[in-house]
C-alpha cells in the first residue's frame, strides 16, 4: 500500500519537480553528535517524543512519569498503545511516521504482530553515518538548522547555525538566574528586569554561539496585562506551580436528544422534564466549578448548538434554548451532533449525552468521541418503557414515525408471551446492548427512570467515578 494519493498530470509533475529541489532544513531537534544514536537502544517511548505523544494524548492516552506507562516491556507497550494508535494513526504527527517506515523499512503500519521487529531494525541502523543517509540521502536535506545548547563546528557537513529558546528557560527560577547570570546582572526580581536581562542574553547568543533564529511559546491569555506577567513572574520566582488557565479549565458539552420520544407525555412524570432538570444540574454545576457549558441539541440532525462558556447569563440562556427548542424533525440520530463535538472541540472535553437510547448506537460514532474526549452517556426513560403496565387491549402509536397499531398489553398467559412481556423483553435486549457498546468503547452510563432523584443519581455516580479513578491512578 502506498501512503501517498496517486496524482495526475501537473500535479505529478510538480511534485516529480519538488524532489530534486535542495532542502533547508529550518527546525531540527537532534543531538548535534550522531554519536547519541550509535550503538544504542531506543524504545518506543524515545521514538514518539514528543510529537507522536501529543497526538496519543489528544486520543485519550494518560502518561505517566518520566514517560509513556509500558514503555520498557514491548508487549505492555503495544498493550497499553494499540487503542490510541489506531485513532492517531492517519494523523499529522504519526502519518509522517508511517511514511518513514515505508520507506525505510517497507512497513505500511505498526501492528501488534510486527512492531517487535520493526523496533529491533531501528536500533540495527543506529550506527556511524545515519545522519547522512537519513537527511542528506533519503531526504535530500542540504543544511539543518538545529535546535542545540551549543553551536555546530564550522566543518560540520549537514548542521548549520542554532535555534534559542529564552521563553523556556524563563519558566522556572534556575532558568531566570542563569539568564541573570550569563549577562551579568544583578538577580532578576521584576517584570522589566527580566526582558532587559533576555534581550542582552539574546544578543550574547547571537554573537557567541550562532544563534540565527529564536522560538518562544505562550500560553493564550484572556486580557493580558502587566499585573498578570509579574504575578506570574512572582510564581515562578518563589517556585510555585504556574498553570496554564486554559488547560486547568474544564468544557462540558451536553448532547441532548429533543427527538419526539423523548418529549411525549405521560403520567409519572415526562422524560423531556427529567432531562431538563439534569441539564440544568449539570449546568449549574459546571458554571458553579468555573467551568465552560455548551450544548448540542439534536433530533436525526443538529437542530441548535450554543458553544461552551462561562457565567450564569450564558448558563440560563443555554436553559431558554433548552426550554423552547421546536425541532424541525422527530427522528433521533445523535451521530450529526458526535460528528460536530469531533470538529468543535480541539481540546479534550467532558461530553455528556442525554437520551431515551430508544434508537441503534453506532460503536464506531461512539468510539471515536470516546478515544479523544470523556463520554458519558445518560439514558432517561419512563417506568412504562421498562415494564408496561398490565392494561389490556390499548391503541398505542410510534411518537417518531406516526405509526400506531393496537396491542395486548394483559398479563401473560398459557399460549405464550402478551405484549408487554414482549416490550419489556425488547427494551431489556436494547437496553443491555447499550451497556455492551458504552463498555467497549470504555465510556460510561448512568441509566435513570423518570422518578429518580436526578440530584442524589448524579452525585452517587460522579463520586463513583472519582474513586474509581483514584483506585486507577493510585491517587
């Protein structure tokens, strides 16, 4: 199998062209000696850092310190990465990877059957000469610019000048004082001081060793301003844990099925009632954590989307949007609003589906929302689906197609199975394929009934949640 698309005509010819063009390689993170490589043994957990990982990451995969969980037994390797891999694999960072392996070794993909040996030939070419015939050979690579501490001797046959990274070492207080030091200057203490410090370091660097390019990372910040930079810089200094607000912050997405089933009425309760009041618990409750809320409502399409936002004036807009919702459809398909969580939510995100699940799910819709975000799935139904109550001959009709028949809902008698009996073996057959599909995809539910408590159900199955998770993490 060829990863490349076969191209036609000009294109062909273009990228036929791009082949014999010279390449400046202009951010290259190697050891500057090829020494490093030689004659040792890498794992794959060496092998993916740091890109791979943060595609791993964005999958759903937790990692450990120093690094991934297995990475020195190869079989806990393959164990613990397969699920994510298999969600990354046609990704920015690792199709790059597997073009390398097809080239270099002839392998289409990492498996469980081959990775073994496909590790066993890395470390086989880990010998004298690799940089050569990796850049310049099989990439056709004239210079590289690299990413070192240090400048490459003038000889050097493929790297040439250096990157410098000051915001890296302005993260932590050894790193403010080697700045300090290197130019000089009296210990670092404000906001001011440091940026004159790192311009006059910058300049060092240029002069003594080679800098031709800086890089720096931030992280986004709401309205910066100079009070927030120096009690950061505070932070920092009296080496305490600086966090990324971003990050700390949690989204909720509700995906809530307004489909005509679960929005008829009936005694004891409606379930369009219950699933209101879980939302606004679970609204409430996230805003009340300083945490983002949007919502997905959906019929068989995606008939409203409010994205995820902070403060009690967004979360009771997104409960009037709730309230007053007219879907356009009565059907219920929630993959349109999975496949819009997919594309909306670039950061790992809580998601959590309210619904009757009076409908197939599809295993794969899920899995995939499941391995990049935490699913959790909420089935809201009436006492009367579980088990009909014994009433005799009733007309009943489909709330979603129209359809309506009449049927015997007595009790069960010598000739075999009434119609409730039939119900109720119906809904236990769908509702134990539902457990099965959010189990192996390895998200959870929570399954109500109309008259349960929705406050103490909530509460029970998050703490449940929380001490299995520490019972996982050990934490």
């Amino acid at each position: 199998m060829n990863l490349r698309q076969p191209l036609n005509g000009p294109a062909e010819e273009l990228f036929e062209y791009s082949q014999t063009v010279p390449v400046i390689d202009t951010h290259e993170h190697v050891p500057l000696s090829e020494q490093a490589y030689n004659n040792t043994t890498m794992s794959f957990g060496q092998i993916f850092e740091p890109y791979i990982t943060k595609s791993l990451r964005s999958a759903g995969m937790t990692f450990s310190k120093p690094g991934p969980p297995g990475f020195r037994e190869m079989k806990e390797d393959w164990d613990a990465l397969e699920p994510y891999w298999l969600a990354t694999r046609h990704g920015s960072y690792t199709r790059p990877f597997r073009l390398a392996l097809q080239k270099f070794y002839g392998v289409d993909d990492l498996t469980r059957e081959n990775f073994r040996d496909v590790l066993e030939q890395i470390n086989a070419n880990n010998t004298p000469g690799i940089y050569e015939r990796v850049f310049q050979d099989a990439c056709g690579i004239e210079k590289s610019i690299v990413c070192a501490p240090s400048l490459p001797p003038k000889d050097d046959p493929i790297f040439k000048g250096n990157i410098i990274s000051p915001s890296l070492r302005a993260t932590s207080k050894q790193g403010i004082e080697d700045i300090a030091q290197d130019v000089g200057a009296p210990t670092v203490t404000s906001l001011d001081e440091l940026l004159e410090a790192t311009a006059v370091w910058m300049e060092k660097q240029v002069k003594e060793n080679g800098a031709i390019e800086f890089k720096t990372m931030t992280w986004p910040v709401e309205n910066p301003d100079r009070e927030k930079a120096q009690a950061a810089l505070n932070k920092i200094l009296a080496e305490e844990k600086l966090e990324n607000e971003e990050e700390r912050e949690l989204a909720v997405w509700l995906v809530v099925d307004a489909s005509a089933s679960c929005r008829i009425a009936a005694g004891g309760g409606a379930k369009w009632d219950t699933i209101n009041e879980l939302a606004a618990l679970l609204t409430f409750s996230a805003i009340h954590n300083h945490d983002r809320v949007g919502i997905i409502l959906c019929s068989d399409r995606v008939e409203q989307i409010l994205q995820p936002r902070k403060g009690r004036q967004h979360a009771l807009r997104l409960l009037t949007d709730l309230l007053s919702v007219q879907p356009r459809n009565k059907g219920s398909d929630p993959a349109p609003a999975l496949d819009a969580i997919l594309h909306m939510a670039q950061r790992r995100v809580l998601v959590l589906m309210l619904s009757d699940f009076l409908f197939d799910v599809d295993r794969e819709q899920l899995g995939a929302v499941a391995f990049r975000h935490d699913l959790v799935g909420v089935a809201v139904n009436h006492p009367s689906e579980i088990e009909p109550p014994p009433c005799g001959l009733a007309a009943v009709r489909d709330s979603e197609t129209g359809e309506a028949l009449v049927a015997d809902f007595g009790c069960s008698g010598k000739r075999g199975f009434a119609g409730r009996d039939i119900c109720k073996r119906t809904f236990d057959a769908r509702r134990t394929r539902l457990r099965e599909e959010f189990a192996a995809v390895r998200a959870d539910l929570l399954e109500l009934d109309t008259c349960s408590d929705c406050a103490e159900e909530l509460a029970r199955f998050f703490r449940h949640r929380l001490r299995r998770t520490a019972d996982e993490t050990g934490g």
